[in-house]
C-alpha cells in the first residue's frame, strides 16, 4: 500500500481566514494610528521649538549678548518674521531677508541656527502670544517684550482635547516668563501640581 504524504502548506481556505483577521485588526487601529500620528507631529514641532528657545538662551549666557529667537514665514533670501510658522532662525541680528545666510558670527545676521517647520512636521500650526520674537540679555532673561506663548495644533485633528473634550488631539503650548525660563506644557491638565500644567 501507499503510504499517503503529510499535507505541506496551508489551504486557500485558511489564508482568507488569515487576511479576514489582518483586515478586521487594522481596521480597528488605524483610526487610533491616525490620532497617534498627528500627537506626535504636534509633540515634536512643540519640542523642537522649544529647543530653539532654549539655544537662544544658552547662547545669551554664552556670548554675554542679546541673542534673538525669532520665527520665520521661510528660511530663504525673502524671509519675513511670522507669527504663525514653524520655522525659526536664532540670531544675534533681525534675520528678515537673510535667513539663507549660513551661521556665521561676522555676516549679518549673525546666524547661529536655523531650523525648516516642514522637518516631520508639516500638517502643524502655531499661534503666538506677544508676536514673533523672543531676545535674551546676557544673563538668560528676556529682553523687553517678546513672545510669551506659543500654541500648537494639527487643523486635520480637528479641535483641541482642552477645547473639545470629545476630540483626541492632544495640543501643546510653550510658555515663556520674563527671567526666560521656557515650558512645554499642555493646556488640558487641570491639576496645579502636575508639572505639565499650563500656569
């Protein structure tokens, strides 16, 4: 008698079980990948800000120099200071017109970092408080009046979760004191002694 071979594989049956189940599953996840997605695009632009901030700090005590953080509609020969873009400049002269210029500590602006609101973050927009310039004295405070907050938000999210507490879109804000000390921190936590709370 033949002795019959055992079965190798699997049946057309059981891979169409198999893509049902994929099918289902990410069906399922990808709202919740969407919303994942546009938090971390707002956590990195609001991170990213936030570490230019802080450069232009840490070159003010540096240099003993005022140094300016500045946001920028683009970092081209045409820049214009802006309230509402992600790009910034840190200088130690106004940049507008010269945002192309690379660092350097004798051609004007006097650049020493540039950063494009378009690197991983290009759904992001940005609200300002007090306008579109921060300067640093010499000794890390904040030189006359400057910016104050900045908000950020994804406008394909929808509103914001401290706004709307039907939506998921978790906002971010930067918020600077006078002594220069800046702070990421989100606006829907609610809780005084938690040191993500907005005060």
């Amino acid at each position: 008698m033949l002795k019959r071979r055992a079965q190798r594989g699997v049946t057309l049956i059981e891979v169409a079980i198999g893509l049902a189940i994929i099918g289902v599953l990410l069906s399922l996840a990808l709202p919740n990948f969407a919303t994942f997605l546009r938090n971390t695009e707002i956590k990195n632009a609001a991170e990213t800000t936030l570490s230019g901030i802080n450069l232009a700090r840490a070159e003010a005590v540096r240099r003993n120099a005022s140094v300016r953080f500045q946001l920028v509609n683009s970092l081209t020969s045409s820049c214009a200071l802006s309230s509402s873009s992600l790009n910034w400049v840190v200088s130690l002269d106004d940049p507008a017109g010269k945002c192309n210029v690379a660092p350097s500590d004798s051609t004007a602006p006097r650049a020493i970092q540039a950063k494009s609101g378009q690197e991983g973050t290009k759904n992001i927009t940005v609200s300002t408080t007090g306008g579109s310039t921060v300067i640093f004295n010499g000794l890390g405070r904040v030189s006359g009046s400057g910016i104050t907050q900045i908000d950020f938000s994804n406008p394909l999210g929808g509103a914001c979760e401290h706004v709307d507490s039907t939506s998921s879109m978790r906002c971010l804000r930067v918020l600077l004191t006078t002594g220069g000390q800046a702070k990421l921190c989100d606006p829907k936590v609610t809780d005084a002694t938690d040191p993500r709370y907005c005060s």
